[in-house]
C-alpha cells in the first residue's frame, strides 16, 4: 500500500474545490427598466480547480437557469496575502429564450456564456480562502455587472 501511494501520480498535486454561494447583479441595459431584472440570484454552485464550473441559480428574468463553463485565469497578482487575478469563463446556460440571451443565443436550451472577471482570494487558513468574483456579462444593448461569492478548500 506504502508503495502504490508513494508512486502516485497526485502525490504532492494541490487539488481546489470551491463552493459558490451566492450571486448578485445589477442591469445596464439600454431601453429597459433595469430595476425590473432579478437581481439576486440565488446561485449554487462548485467549481474544480478553479476551472470547471457547474451551477444553478435562478437568472435576471427569474427562470431557473444551469451553467457548464471552463474558467482560465489569464494573470495573478498576490498582494501580502490576498490574491488577485484576472479571468475569462465561457460555458454555455440554460434558461433564456431568443430575446432573453439575444447575440448569445445558441438554440432553444443553450445559450453561450462569456464572463470577464476579477477574483479577489482572501486566506482565512492554510487550505480555506474565500473568493469574490466581479465580472461583466456583455448583450446586446449594454452590460450586466455580476458579483459571485465561495469559499474554497485545498487538499
């Protein structure tokens, strides 16, 4: 057993999971009244790696949405001990319909997804940080401005 283990291909890899808790939006979208859109969206969701994302929450036209995405981060900077880097998530969504999700439509199920964002990773001990993530969703006649918060675990 001692040496299956030693002879792992794991041993010494860090692997994350991150539990998001929690989303909020706010709507700039011309021509609309913005104060009519969901804004606090319930979300759930996990996140392996900080790359594979899967999650659920109920979305700005208040219908049950599911999110698949690969999330890349593009830098990192750490500032003593809080980290923050800059992202690029595309992943594909449920729950809009042709004029909900407009450019991103893809068909009757899907929709794609594309979210610029900044994290900003604060260490609460060795392997528990939390995470706030602030990003853009672009449409079609403005932006959404989205906040997501998780809190992660290494092992």
């Amino acid at each position: 057993m001692t040496l299956i283990i030693g002879l792992s291909p794991l041993q010494g890899h860090t692997e994350t999971i991150s539990a998001i808790i929690g989303a909020k939006s706010q709507h700039y979208i011309k021509g609309q009244d913005n104060n009519l859109f969901n804004a606090d969206h319930h979300m759930k969701g996990l996140i392996f790696n900080n790359k594979i994302v899967v999650a659920t929450f109920e979305n700005s036209y208040y219908n049950r949405s599911h999110l698949i995405g690969y999330n890349w981060k593009l830098t990192k900077y750490q500032l003593n001990t809080v980290q923050v880097s800059t992202n690029l998530m595309l992943g594909a969504v449920t729950g809009y319909t042709k004029d909900q999700a407009g450019a991103a439509y893809l068909n009757k199920h899907l929709s794609l997804y594309i979210l610029p964002s900044i994290a900003v990773k604060y260490p609460l001990t060795e392997k528990v940080s939390f995470t706030v993530d602030l990003g853009v969703l672009p449409s079609d006649n403005g932006a959404v401005m989205v906040q997501s918060i998780r809190f992660n675990y290494r092992y």
